[in-house]
C-alpha cells in the first residue's frame, strides 16, 4: 500500500490516529515511520533539530526582528 494511502486511511479512522488536536503536525522520524508534534505557542517557529525523535521542534525568537530590519533600512 503507497504511503499516501496510509495517511488517507489514518485520517479516515481505519488505522491508529497520529493526529488527536488542534494543529498536529505529521513528521518522519524514520524511514515508513511517521510521529506526532504537537502545536507550539503563538510567537514560535518550527526549527530542525535532531537531538529530538522527530526531528523538529518549536523554538522561540530571541531576538525583535523590527530592530534588525529598521537598522537594515536606515543604513
């Protein structure tokens, strides 16, 4: 069965549900072998990382990004 079908199949109910909330996000963490990451909080962005299962985590900014485009503008 192609793998597209099986992410059919999981999102109609026949196989064990990855995804249970609101903002889910499906990754591989191996080859054929998909996991859940579940949402991050407002303000954060999704960064590799592979120190984790999955791969990924959320990550926040560190720094205000309109200072660096205003001085970038004001050069």
């Amino acid at each position: 069965m192609s793998k597209a079908r099986d992410l059919a199949d999981n999102a109609l109910g026949s196989k064990p549900k990855v995804v249970d909330a609101k903002g889910d996000l499906i990754v591989a963490s191996t080859s054929d072998t998909a996991v859940r990451v579940a949402i991050g909080t407002n303000g954060q962005f999704l960064q590799a990382n592979s120190a984790t299962t999955s791969g990924v985590s959320w990550a926040s900014v560190t720094t205000d990004p309109t200072t660096d485009i205003f001085l970038l503008m004001g050069a």
